[in-house]
C-alpha cells in the first residue's frame, strides 16, 4: 500500500507528459471526421458550418487546456 501514492505519481507524470499529445491525436481524428465535404451547399450553409467549426475549434482547445492545468494541479 506504500507504493500506491508513487504509482500515482508515475502515471499522472506519464500522462502529463502524454497530454499534448493525446490532445493532438484526438484532434486530428476529429479533423478527419470534419473534413469531409458536402456537394452542392448553399452558401448561409457554408457560412453557419465555418461558425460551428470555429466555435468547436475553441471549445477543443479551451477542453485540452483545462485538462493540462488540471493535470499539472494533481502533481
């Protein structure tokens, strides 16, 4: 049992030093994902899609950020 708060401290090392690319990878699963285009759209469509990819863009970035300071907070 004295072994388990350095275990802890291993692996919240390890995923700290795993978390910007983690982020990056689930990033670019996404952007595939997002990628894909749609023919024949109207161009309100086109403009309300590049509003929503840009809100999303900020919302991943902002999630990522978050879970590196709270991961840099538990070390």
């Amino acid at each position: 049992m004295d072994d388990l708060p350095e275990t802890v401290k291993k692996c919240m090392k390890i995923l700290d030093e795993n978390v910007d690319f983690l982020s990056n990878l689930e990033q670019t699963l996404d952007d595939k994902n997002e990628d894909e285009l749609v023919p024949d759209m109207q161009l309100h469509q086109l403009y309300d899609m590049t509003e929503d990819v840009a809100e999303s863009s900020k919302m991943k970035r902002a999630e990522s950020n978050f879970m590196r300071r709270k991961a840099e907070d538990s070390l």
